[in-house]
C-alpha cells in the first residue's frame, strides 16, 4: 500500500490563502476565499509562486492556466483536491507511484459553434450605398501596434476624421493615449491631430460603453467602421477573453448596422484555421472556417467566434469584410515593432538562453506597414465587400534560417535538439529572461496527444495559408509584401538593439 498523498479542499486551501497573504503582504484572514483571483491584481512573479508551492505540497504539476480557469481560491482548492485523490487511487491500483509532472488538467475547450449567435435584432437598419468618400470613420485598437499604422495609414489616403474608441476616463485621457500611442511608433504628425478624435468607450460595454445618444449620433454620421481591438493574450482562456473579443466584436457590429448601415472592416486572424483539420491543407481566403474543434487557445477560440459573428452579420446583409494577418512584424522601413509580442520576446529569451529549438517551423509573420496598408486599401474597394483577405507573407522563410542570419550578424546561439531545448527552458530561473514568465506556457501540456504550444505549431500541423486572391486583389494598387530577407532582418535587430531590447554585450 502506497503512502498517503492526498489532500483535502480544505489543506490545499490553508495553504493558497497563506502563500497569497504573504506574497501580497497582508494578513490570512483578509483573503476571501470566494474573492475572485483576478482582484487581488496578482503579477506573474507572484502567480509562479503561488503555483510553485502548490505544487511542492502536492507532489504534482499546476499548470498556472487554472489560476484563469477556476475563478476563486475555494473553487482551485477543490480541483487540486480532486486531482491529489485521483492520484492516490491510482497508486492503490496500480502500485506505481504516479509521474509528478502529469499533464493533469485538460481544459475542456467550449462548445465554439453554440458561441456563434449573433443577437437576432441585429440587422442592417436602412439600405447600403458603396462610395469610396470617406468623411468620419470609427476604428477600434487605436491604442495598439496594428491599430497605430491603420490611423496613420487612413490620416495618409483619406480625408476623413477618425473616431477612436479608447479605453480612458475621458477625451483628453483618450486623446493623450492615442498621441503617445502614434508617437512611440513614429506615426504621430501633429498636423492632422485634429482628425484624430477619442471616444473612451470599452468593448466589454453595451453600446461599447459609449452613451445611448452618444452611440446613436455615430451610428447616424459614420461611413467606415474598422475593428481593430482585441484582448491578444495567450493565457487567459476563453471565457476570460470573450466579452471584449467576442460580444465587443457583436457591440460593434450593432454599431455598423444601426442607423445608416456603413461597412465594416475587421481584423481577424488565420488563427482561425487552427483546428487540426485544417493540419497541411491549403486554405483560401474564401474558404469556409467551420472547423473550431481543436483550437486549444483562448485567443483564438475567441477570433474564430468573433468572425463568425462577422460572417452571420454579412449574411444578414452587413457590408464586410475581413482580413486576417498572420503575426505581425516590425515595419520594413524603420523596424519599429511591438517588443511585448510573442515573437519578440521568444527571440530575446532564446537569445539569453544562447540556444534556439532546432524546429519545423516557418516564419509566418508580415510588416506591419504591408499589413495596413493593405487593409485600408483593400477596405475601400467595392469588389472587397464580403471577402476575406489573407495579408499572409506571400515568401515566408523558416526558423533556420533566421538563426543562421542571427549567426552572421555575430550573436551567439545554436540549434539545439527541441528536448535539449525544453530541458535547458525548465533550468530557466532568471526574472529578467523573458522566457522565465512564458515558460509554463510553453512547456504545458495540451490536447489528446499531450503536446506542448510548440508542439502544436510545428509546420506539419498547420495549414498552408493560402493568398493568391489578396495579392490579386492588391495588384491595382503599389503595395508589396517586403521579402523576408538579410536586409529586413538587420533592419529589425538594428532597432530592437537600438531601444535597448536587445543585447549585444
Ligand atoms: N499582433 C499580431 O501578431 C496579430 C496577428 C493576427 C491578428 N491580430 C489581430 O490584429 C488586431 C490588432 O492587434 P495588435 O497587435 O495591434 O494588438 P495590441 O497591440 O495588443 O492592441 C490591442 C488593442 O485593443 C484594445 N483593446 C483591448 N481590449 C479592449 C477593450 N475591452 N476595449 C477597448 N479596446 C480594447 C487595446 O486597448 P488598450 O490600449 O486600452 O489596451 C489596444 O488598442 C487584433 O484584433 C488581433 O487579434 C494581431
């Protein structure tokens, strides 16, 4: 008979609530068990901690995603609870004690195509006419990378005023974010600020938080909606991301509708061909996207949704169309990039590390300035309304080659064996490695197969991303895809070692 391992709700408790009273420095009793976690506004340092001594208690790994999944202390108590007796059975059957770093907890992906309801009284309120004038357009994520380019891309080759939803107390908070926004991307020319104009609003909002009457006047002045915003985080899981992705992406689309029926142009993603049906198969832009199980991350669990409430809109007779970048790089010409994306940071963590994962992989991400250009111009074409449009890289190039560049411009790192690698990102320990806080999202264990993030993105297991039709339809017009060449690549790292996010000592 194996020794006892199991624990109780209640012990697991008693320790939750004392690591959190110490790592917030307050005393036991003022923790609520049923408070949400999110309230007590932890950051990753502190949730590796919480996660890192369960764990020592109980013998077993916590993947941190259940800080998301289970909302309260009282409700994770029991669910480690659950597993730790789980364990215990399976000792007793079986005599041999259970692996500790089990890939114990399957997060159950919701059932996406019953997501999909569009709110039935949404339906185009009056008649649409295409013009190509342009005098106010409404645009989502102005506070963003992608969102800062569109602003700057539409002040360039329209003469319409913008309205920016932002997240702020009021206009000139808004206005503020917006400015400050443009300029750390080197967009910001103080002659067309008047043209720029705050609306604080928020997605997660009915009426996109905006006043009814406030919402109405918009809805009756617009021409052009661009929805550009999204919460972009790989961890939460989907019921944390849905009411800004998905019922803002429905808030909008009301807005679109209302009144005078405008087009509206949204950002999607090609993350919404994640399901594994898809693995290896070429997809068009006009292809359907019904496939939704599989996908295993919130994120894009939410992006598939959202486009389909875009598409149901379109069938109802809501001017659309959608455009779905790949990820998003550095502008071509000044290599300004977000340096918080997923890219960034795993290229600067494996930098440090000195060692790269010798993987299948393709670069699949484009410039910024080609993906909003393209956007803005494909957004004014009359032939563009219903379509889908992939701002994919027409050449993309793989990780390899990448890190032979990397090579040449003299930083240095290797290849290593993806399992030497992962071994080396268990020993990662430093704070300030950027690999420290992604690592328990990449080593996590996913899906049926029991793969881990990078597993699941490796080359044979995605689609081949398909955009003849794009570039097709961009071929009126003198916007080019820059390659992905040695020139792009020294564009990218002279300004990422530049802003200091680099190193180079
Ligand atoms: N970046 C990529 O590689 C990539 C790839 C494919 C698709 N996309 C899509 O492209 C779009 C833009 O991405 P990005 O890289 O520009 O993202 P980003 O830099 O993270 O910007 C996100 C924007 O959304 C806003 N936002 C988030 N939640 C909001 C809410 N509840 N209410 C109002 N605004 C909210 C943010 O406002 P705050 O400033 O207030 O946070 C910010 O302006 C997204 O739809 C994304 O899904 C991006």
């Amino acid at each position: 008979m194996a020794a006892k391992q199991s624990h109780t709700a209640e012990e697991i408790q008693a320790l939750l609530v004392s690591i959190l009273a110490e790592a917030l420095k307050i005393a036991p009793d003022a923790i609520n068990v049923q408070e949400p976690l999110d309230n007590y506004g932890l950051n990753s340092a502190q949730a590796m901690l919480l996660v890192t001594q369960a764990q020592k208690m109980l013998g077993f790994e916590v993947p941190p995603m259940l800080l998301w999944h289970y909302p309260n202390i009282e409700a994770l108590s029991q669910r480690l609870a659950e597993k730790s007796q789980d364990l215990e059975l399976q000792v007793e059957d079986t005599g041999v004690a259970p692996r500790t770093n089990l890939p114990a907890f399957k997060t159950t992906t919701p059932d996406l195509s019953a997501e999909a309801v569009l709110d039935p009284n949404i339906r185009p309120a009056s008649t649409f006419k295409f013009t190509s004038t342009l005098d106010n357009v409404f645009l989502t994520g102005g506070t963003g990378f992608l969102g800062a380019f569109l602003i700057h891309e539409l002040l360039q080759t329209t003469h319409a005023d913008i309205y920016c939803l932002v997240r702020a107390a009021n206009s000139e908070e808004g206005k503020r974010k917006l400015k400050q926004n443009l300029q750390q991307y080197s967009v910001w020319e103080e002659e067309f600020s008047s043209r720029i104009i705050a609306i604080p609003g928020d997605l997660s909002q009915p009426l996109l938080g905006i006043s009814t009457e406030g919402f109405e006047m918009l809805a009756a002045n617009l021409d052009a909606v661009y929805h550009s915003a999204a919460m972009l985080n790989y961890v939460y899981p989907y019921s944390a991301l849905k009411t800004s992705n998905v019922l803002g992406t429905q808030e909008v689309i009301r807005l679109a509708s209302a009144i005078k029926v405008k087009p509206l142009h949204y950002v999607s993603s090609v993350a919404v061909f994640e399901s594994p049906a898809y693995a290896g198969k070429v997809v068009k832009e006009q292809d359907d996207f019904d496939h939704w199980e599989g996908i295993y991350l919130g994120y894009s669990q939410t992006k598939w949704v959202a486009e389909k409430l875009v598409k149901i809109a379109g069938d109802r007779g809501l001017p659309i169309t959608i455009h779905r970048p790949p990820l998003i790089a550095g502008h071509s010409q000044t290599g300004i990039s977000n340096t918080h994306d997923f890219t960034n940071l795993m290229i600067k963590g494996c930098l440090e590390m000195g060692y790269f994962p010798d993987v299948d992989y393709m670069l699949d991400m484009s410039p910024v300035d080609y993906v909003s250009k393209a956007i803005v111009y494909l957004s004014r074409q009359k032939e563009s309304i219903g379509k889908a449009f992939h701002l994919q890289h027409p050449e993309p190039v793989s990780l390899k080659i990448l890190v032979d560049w990397m090579r040449s411009f003299g930083f240095p790192i290797q290849l290593v064996s993806y399992d030497e690698w992962q071994a080396m990102l268990k020993n990662v320990t430093s704070q300030d490695n950027p690999l420290y806080t992604l690592r328990p999202f990449l080593l996590e264990r996913w899906s049926q197969e029991e793969l881990t993030i990078p597993d699941l993105y490796l080359q044979t297991k995605r689609p081949i991303i398909s955009c003849q039709e794009t570039l097709k339809a961009l071929a009126g017009s003198s916007i080019v895809c820059p390659p992905i060449d040695s020139k792009l690549f020294m564009i990218y790292s002279a300004y990422l070692i530049s802003t200091g996010f680099l190193n180079v000592a």
